[in-house]
C-alpha cells in the first residue's frame, strides 16, 4: 500500500519527513489538536478514517484514542496550497485532549504586548 | 523584546526552531491557513497583532497582507497542550490564501481507500 502518486508529488514534508494534521471537529468547528503524519500515518488514516499520527517524542504511529477510547472518526481530508499542512475534519469521541480537555487548544490566551486598546479595536466601530 | 520566559519555556520547537500557527477566521471558525512561526515571528504578532510568520522556503519574516492586503488581524492566540502549535482566532481581509481562496484549504478532498461505503458511516444511522 502506498499513498496515489499525485498525493506524494504533492505532500511537502518537513526535514524530519513529517507535515502537519490539523483535527476540526465536524460539528462545531472547534479545531481540537494538531499532530503530526509522515506518508505511512496518511495511508493508515485514509485506509481507516481512523486519525493516526506519528509521534516526534516516542518515534512511533498512535491511532487517536487507541488507548483512551477517544476515537477520531475522520470524514474528511484536505491538503492545503502548498502541501504541507492537511485539514482533518473528524467526529471526535469525548476529549480529543490528553489532559481531558475537548480541545489542545484550551487554555489560557497569550498576553499581547501591543498598546493598543479595546476602544481602537476595528470590531467595534461598525458593529 | 523577548517573549515572557514562561512561554519561552513552554514553546516545543522543532530541528529547525519553528513551531506551527493556525489561523482560525473568528467569524467563521474556518481554518484559513498554517504558517510557521520562529520566536522573533510570535514577538512581532504579540506586538502588533498582525500575523507574522517566517517562510520556510525563503527563510524570512513575513506579515500576512503585506504586499496583499489580505491583512489578518489577531484576537486571540493559544498555545496548544505540549507547545508545539498556536492557534490563532483573526480577522481575514479579502483571501488568506495566495491563490485566491478563501482558506489554503479550498482544494479538493483526498480519496480515502477504505471500502466502507457511506451507509455504514455512523452519523446516517441516528439521525
């Protein structure tokens, strides 16, 4: 099994053979986590629609949710432009966080070091 | 100007010093784009809240809409659990995507090689 020629011509990977997946949850837009894929874990995922990754810190595949039940069903995939990024649209069984969280991305925001003040924000003129 | 030490901390890099940075259109909760971002690149977005990334390929800083237009104005940004990735929540003006697009994510989607057909999918059984 190999991914479709085209698919491989395109994908555009990192020095260390990886690009990123983001996860969106289908229903709320949420986006819930990035991780990353070499061309095996893309295989996996599209063979399965199961969300496989390769993990950078253990070196190895992991299916979404193997261990923790929480499961990605993967509906959808996107690659973008310029090839180095997919977009996964998926269904995400409970947290799609390790910590327990819904989202990896749930947590407290950076603090901006412009000086610039709400009142100068472009929303709020208009609308 | 430096980044505070405690996100210093927390930021995962990869060989090359980059992290990753979603950006989410705030309106739409659309992904428009993934971009890398060094340090210095999240320094200036904090500073300015325009998104500001560093191109691989050309090895330099860049602000989104510079040559443009298509400006990104930055709400909100988070640091992801294991600090490898942001996510960004913008204002997009006109087209994120170099091409003309919307998002770099307007591409066809890829041809997943499972053999389940889509009455099996769990969604179109319960509702």
């Amino acid at each position: 099994m190999a991914l479709p020629a085209e698919l491989a011509a395109k994908l555009k990977r990192g020095p260390d053979g990886l690009f990123a997946a983001i996860a969106q949850e289908r229903d709320t837009g949420i986006v819930l986590m990035m991780a990353w894929m070499d061309d095996e874990a893309l295989e996996r995922t599209l063979a399965t629609r199961k969300g496989t990754y390769y993990s950078r810190s253990r070196q190895e595949y992991w299916v979404k949710g193997e261990t923790s039940g929480h499961t990605q069903y993967v509906h959808d995939i996107r690659i973008d432009c310029d090839g180095d990024t997919l977009l996964l649209t998926v269904d995400q069984v409970g947290a799609a966080c390790h910590t327990g969280n819904h989202s990896c991305f749930d947590t407290e925001p950076l603090e901006f070091t412009d000086s610039v003040i709400d009142s100068t924000d472009p929303d709020t003129g208009g609308h």
